[in-house]
C-alpha cells in the first residue's frame, strides 16, 4: 500500500515522500497515530506542485542570499566597548549584540542562532566571524571590538607588539631534580 508519510520515520521515510508499505502496517500503525495518510493520485499530484513550488522559492531565496553575503563581506562592525589595560573586556560581545549590529549597518535580519560565535568574544581586536544566512551560504564579516575612546593598532604593529618566543624564552620551566634515593 502507498502511503504519503507526515513525520519523518526511521527505516522508512521522510515527511512528503511516498513510500511503499504493507498493508497492515499502514492501516494499524501509521494512519491511527497520524505519521501517515493513504496515496491518493489527487494528493501526490498536489505534493509534487508543492515540491516543485517550494524548489522555485528557495532557488530565489539562495539568490537574495548570496546577494545580501556580498553586501555583508563589505560591512565592517565596530564595537566601542568598556576594556581594561590588559585588553580584556568588561563584559562581552555576543552573538545577539552582532545580529543587532548588522541589522543597524546593513539592515539585515539574522538570527543569533545563525552566528558561528563560539564563545562570546572578550578582548579587544579584529575578528572574521561566520553568518550563515541560507544553506550553503556563509559569510565571515568582519568585526573590530576596541576599547571607549580609543583606537586598535594598525594590524602591523598589532603582530609585531607580540614577538615569537625565541629558543632560549621557550624554556622558562627548569625541571626540578630529584633527590637521591637513600
């Protein structure tokens, strides 16, 4: 018997597919609790409209959202925020304080959810932060979080401030000797 499943089950479909089940199955399990209905001509020839309708608007939806990507790649977000000498911030800068912040620049809304923050960002400097906007499209923006009134170093003084610890700085640790056995 065919049936249109109306919930993704395990081992025999996904929801909107129609599937080839036994008969007794469908009948005792899949109608009574509503996972499934009976393939009618008339319901799989509005699934497929359907279908074919919802791949037209995605298409134009995965358009506008390379085009809103690119629009983003350009933006760069400026955070003025409250930092102690040592550059760690007092507080922090979330995904939640990003999406607000793209939707001022460039008015467009993105979910907080939709950001790929790790942890919420809490020391001064240049961050590339990843939005995902549709599937498959994602953008790093860029983001600069500096301290009240003050400015980021130009990004090559920033690299050259922390030099690379060279041969005889690696070793700070001097193994303890043991005492002898007695």
């Amino acid at each position: 018997m065919q049936v249109i499943l109306l919930q993704d089950i395990e081992k025999v479909g996904l929801r909107g597919e129609v599937v080839d089940v036994a008969r007794g199955y469908a009948r005792n399990f899949l109608v009574p609790r509503k996972l499934a209905e009976p393939a009618s001509p008339a319901r799989v020839a509005e699934l497929q409209k359907r279908a074919a309708q919802r791949a037209r608007q995605e298409a134009g939806t995965f358009e506008q959202a390379r085009d809103l990507a690119a629009l983003l790649e350009r933006a760069e977000l400026r955070f003025e925020v409250k930092a102690g000498p040592t550059g760690s911030l007092f507080g922090s800068v979330t995904p939640t304080d990003l999406a607000d912040e793209i939707w001022r620049i460039a008015k467009v809304r993105v979910d907080r959810r939709k950001i790929g923050l790790g942890d919420p960002i809490k020391k001064i400097g240049r961050y590339e932060v990843p939005v995902e906007l549709f599937t498959d499209v994602t953008v790093d923006v860029k983001t600069l979080v500096v301290p009240e009134g003050g400015e980021l170093p130009p990004e090559e003084e920033a690299s050259a401030e922390e030099p690379e610890p060279g041969p005889d700085e690696a070793q700070d640790e001097v193994p303890a000797e043991e005492p002898a056995p007695e």
